[in-house]
C-alpha cells in the first residue's frame, strides 16, 4: 500500500494542507508544535474514523482536533494497494462514515460492512489491519522509547510483547497472571471468601434453608383459605338469615300496622254500633215521653172534670138532703148560696179549664209539630240506622276480608322471605326479635373470625411473598451462579487456548519473529548484534560480539530502540498481505548519528517494498540521506 495525496481541509492546527508522498522514503519536517503529531493522528483517524470516548484521558480525539470556531472539519486521502487499485477516502468528521471512491470516482462505500459501532470497515476489509494493530506496528508516536529506567522497562517488555504474542500490548504472562486475578476477583474458587462465586455460594445455601419451610407455609395457606371461605359462606348465610328475618320483622311490623288499622275500623265499627244503639234509645226516650205526657194531660183534664163535677152533685144532693130531712133554711139558704158559688167557680173553672184546653190544644197542636218532628227525626234516625247497620255490615265485611288478606299475605311474604327456614306465627314477635338479634351477633363472631383469619393470610401471604422474593433470588443467584461457573469455564478455556497459542507462538512464529529480529537487529547495528532471542522467564535476550547474552533491558536506550524499530518491521510481513506503510514520528531522538546512518540505510533497503514516512524536527535524516546519495521526497508543514 502506498499514500499518495493527503489533503486537509480543517484538523486541528491544520488547516488547508495538501502533502503529496512517494512510494520510497518521505520526510516530513516541521518545527515543534506545527501539527506532526497531528498529522500522524489525522492518518489513522481518516482510515478508522475519530473517537468521541476519551479512554482515560482528558480529552477525546474529537474534542481535541475540533476546530474552534465551527469551520468545516474533514479531509481527503488518496493511496494505491498491491493490487493496484487506487481508492481516495473523503471524510467529514462530524459524521460517522466516510464516502469511498474508486479509481473511477465512483461511490463504492455500500460495497463495505458497516458496524453499527465502529462505522465503515473498508480499510479492515483492504488490508486486514485493525486500528490497535495499525497504532502497534505502522505507527511509532512520538516519544516511544523515553530516557527513565521504568519507561525503559516499559519498552523492553512492548519488545518481548511483540515477540511472544505479536502485539507489543499483550504480554502473555500478564495475560496469564490478569485471567488469574480476573478468575479470583471476579468469580472466586473454593480456597476463596468473599468472592462472588462464595458470596453467592453462601447466599444460595441459606434461602434453600429458608425455602424448605415454605411447603408448610403453604399447607397452613390452604386450611386458612379454606377455613376463609367456609366463613364467608357461614357469613353470606347468616346474612341472608338476617336479611330475612330483617325482612320479616319489618312484614311483622306492616302486619301490626295493618291490624292497627282494621282495629281501628272495629273501633269505628263499634263506635257506629253505639251510635245506632243511641238512636234507637232516644227514639223509644222520645215515644215513651210523648205518650206519657198526653195521657197525663188527659188524666188531668178528667181528673179535674169529675172533681167539680163531684162538688156540684154533691151540694146537690147536700142541699136536696138538707131541704127534705133538714129543712133548716139557714142551712138551705147557705146551700143554696153555695150553688152559685159553685156555678160560678164550676164556671170559672170551666173557663179555666177551657182556657187550660185551648193551652192543651195549643200545646198538643205543639206536641203533635214536636212528635210530627220526632216522627221525623225518627225517620231520619231510622234511617241513619239503617245505614249505619249497612255500613257496619260493609265495614264488618271489608273488616273480615282485608284481615284474611293480611294474614294471607303475612304467610306469602313469610314463606317467600324464609323459605320455610324459620317457623314464626303473628304472635311470636318477640321471639323474632331476639333471633334478629342472635344473628346480629353471630354476624359480628363470623366477621370478627374472618377479619382474624384475614390477618393470618396476609401474614402467610407475605411469607410467602417473601418465598416468591426469595425464590426469584434464588433464581438470579442462581442464574448469577452458572454466569460465573461459564466464566469460570471462559476464563480456565481462554487460558488454556492462551497457552496452546503461546505455545504455537514460540514453536512457530516467534521464532520466525526472533530470526527476522536477529537479521534487522544485525543490520541496524551494523553487525553488533548478531541474535536476539525471546526467552519466557528473561524475555528479549541479545547474543553480544564475544557470544555472551545479556537481557535487552541492560542495553542502552538507542540500542532498545533500534530493536523495536527491528521487531515493528518484523511483524509487518505477519500482520498483513499489503506491504503497509512504515510511519515514525521522532523514532530517532536517541540515536547517535552513526546509529541514525545504518538504521536509515536499512529503511533505504525497506522502502522497496514499504513506503517510508518520517516526522521530523531535525535535519540530520535529510543530511544522512543526501551525504548516502538515498532519493527522498521532502514535505515541509
């Protein structure tokens, strides 16, 4: 693969910058701080896309290569394969795919997977290089190899890294002893305490105590539902009963009601019996009055007639006595003058009594209007007897009637209401009454039961409640359990593949890795180092000129340098089948010019397959190049 055009429109301190390359070596120089570094990111972005995710630091790609003030953000670059195929990538940052062109210029960017998460993977699909590989080996940033002992450490172990796993960020010991502490910490073994799998464990074994209760719990659940709904039945029952007897006291009470009032007709009923009776005395009062007061005044009337009538026959016959036997003449004479006394009382008497008989006629004439209205009132009461008799006849009838009705419908209502489950007659109210009231209390024990038996079932419920709490738990612990035994089983099975791949590794690879290492090593150190192995327990060793071996790390910084460059360039032929680019950003701060002369003349020797990309802020690669006679392309930002 070869880049032959990169242009930028706005990244970072870069703006509007087009660089051209050649297939060989190409320098770029810039003074700190012109957008070296930036320039370098801004190749692996275009390729893999920006990243918002800061990673542990304090800004993301994004956030840092935004432009400020909101010009466009994007860039263009144009790079052939070993195919020959020519591809030219636009990339507008903001978005989260790039548009991808031909050779024709045509838009071949569905051609490509899209994830979902990463975007487009074109340039995965080209050359089989994903990013963390793109940044281990054709990436070398800026101040690889620092001058501290533990940033030495740091390197020798990315160089024994790429030997043993070929990646310089996976040690396999590391990875060995992280899956071991990942299998402790994470999941626990049984030698462990506190761990998840022991927490869990633990957890597990103390609900299946608690859950062992739980079939009597629910026995006890179905005696109190059923012993609830026995109760309830009792109590709709008892209700009922009281219901009806409710019902019928109330019929009772509408019954006496109605007796109250049929007795109240008999009362009526009794009253005009009186009535009638009262009538019927004061007619006979009236009849036996009038008779008797006109036989009386005709009594007096003959009384009186035949008293003067006696006196005056009886001076007659005095005086005619007295003339024959006595004949004293005084004596007649008296007599005599009596007469007309006698005539004339006689007469006033019989004036008087004339008199006495016109008031006697006036008042029989009175009498006879009163007895004519006796008569009439009579008649009338007569009458009203009748009536009354009818009426009472009537009402005795309706009497009779409306009382059979009632007691007719009492017993409809009652047999209606009871159902012939309780016996009462109309005289047993009282009866009724106390077993309304012994129902009402045997309402108040049924409910005071089912409210006990209520509170029992909630009690079970939520032990219960409780167990389906704890079965859940179970459950999850449960399922919690076998994640961790599958992880267990991840972890013991990545280790075990990790081992077999180390074990490939160093019969295969690694020694391929080490040979090419030996052969750059030599070259670059114009013959120095002859060997460099890769041993598990010491890792990088370098055979000496007088055939010792030393560890990599007792060497100097330049001298670790020059074998990470040696080992990046030894992976490239395995990573992938594109001959890729080799990109250094400041690779040689620490070497010494003669260093710089051989590593250089070894890139010469690269470029011929690889195209060569140096960041620099120094001149001594161009004064090495041009003092060799080495063909390069210089670009200055």
């Amino acid at each position: 693969m070869k880049i032959q055009n990169i242009k930028i429109n706005n990244y970072g301190n870069l703006k509007q910058k087009e660089i051209y390359l050649k297939n060989n070596i190409n320098i770029i120089y810039g003074k700190n701080e012109t957008g070296k570094s930036t320039l370098l990111n801004y190749l692996k972005n275009i390729f893999y896309g920006i990243s918002k995710n800061k990673n542990g630091k304090e800004l993301s790609d994004y956030e840092k290569y935004l432009p400020w003030t909101g010009e466009e953000f994007s860039g263009k670059i144009k790079y052939e394969l070993n195919n020959k195929k020519i591809f030219e990538i636009y990339r507008d940052f903001y978005k989260k795919n790039p548009i991808i062109f031909n050779e024709n210029l045509e838009d071949i960017s569905q051609e490509f997977k899209i994830d979902k998460k990463d975007g487009n993977q074109f340039f995965y699909e080209q050359t089989g290089i994903d990013e963390k590989t793109y940044i281990s080996t054709i990436m070398s940033l800026q101040q690889e190899v620092v001058l501290d002992s533990q940033s030495q450490n740091i390197l020798i172990q990315k160089l024994a890294n790429l030997a043993g796993t070929g990646d310089d960020k996976v040690s396999y010991q590391k990875a060995i002893d992280r899956l071991n502490k990942k299998l402790i910490e994470e999941v626990g073994t049984a030698r462990t305490q506190d761990r998840p799998l022991n927490v869990i464990q633990n957890r597990l074994t103390i609900l299946s105590n608690d859950m062992k209760t739980r079939k009597e719990t629910t026995k006890n659940k179905e005696i109190l539902e059923e012993e609830h709904i026995n109760l309830e039945q009792k109590l709709e029952q008892e209700e009922q009963k009281n219901n009806n007897l409710n019902k019928l006291n109330i019929l009772f009470n509408k019954y006496l009601v109605e007796l109250e009032k049929n007795n109240l007709k008999n009362k009526i009923n009794n009253e005009n019996k009186e009535k009638i009776k009262n009538k019927i005395e004061e007619k006979d009062n009236l009849t036996k009055n009038n008779l008797k007061n006109t036989e009386q005044n005709n009594l007096n009337k003959k009384i009186n007639y035949y008293k003067y009538l006696f006196i005056f026959i009886l001076l007659i016959i005095f005086n005619i006595f007295n003339f024959i036997f006595v004949k004293n003449k005084i004596l007649n004479y008296c007599i005599l003058s009596l007469i007309p006394i006698e005539i004339i009382i006689f007469t006033i008497n019989y004036l008087k009594n004339r008199k006495i008989n016109n008031q006697i006629k006036i008042k029989n004439l009175k009498n006879k209007k009163i007895q004519d209205e006796l008569k009439e009132k009579i008649t009338i009461i007569d009458s009203q007897i009748n009536l009354l008799e009818e009426n009472i006849k009537k009402l005795q009838k309706e009497i009779d009637e409306e009382k059979q009705k009632i007691i007719l419908n009492f017993n409809l209502e009652k047999e209606k209401i009871l159902n012939n489950e309780i016996d009462f007659k109309l005289e047993e109210k009282d009866k009724l009454e106390k077993e309304i009231e012994y129902s009402n209390k045997k309402i108040v024990e049924y409910k005071l039961k089912l409210n006990s038996v209520e509170h029992e079932e909630n009690n079970i419920n939520n032990k219960l409640e409780e167990y389906i709490s704890k079965e859940e738990e179970y459950e999850n612990l449960q399922e919690q359990l076998n994640e961790l035994q599958e992880k267990n089983k991840c972890i013991l099975v990545t280790k075990s593949l990790l081992e077999k791949a180390y074990e490939k590794m160093k019969c295969n690879v690694t020694p391929r890795f080490t040979q090419n290492l030996s052969n750059i090593a030599k070259t670059i150190s114009n013959g120095k180092y002859k060997k460099v192995v890769f041993n598990q327990e010491k890792g990088l060793i370098v055979e000496l000129e007088n055939g010792d071996y030393i560890p990599a790390n007792r060497l100097s910084i330049g001298t670790i340098d020059e074998l990470y460059l040696s080992l990046r360039f030894s992976m490239l032929d395995e990573i992938s089948e594109e001959k890729m680019p080799v990109i250094l950003d400041e690779a040689f701060a620490y070497f010494d010019d003669e260093r710089l002369k051989n590593c250089l003349i070894f890139l010469n020797e690269k470029s011929e397959e690889h195209q060569i990309i140096i960041l620099t802020c120094s001149n001594r690669e161009k004064q090495i190049l041009d003092s060799l006679n080495i063909q390069y392309n210089l670009v200055e930002l």
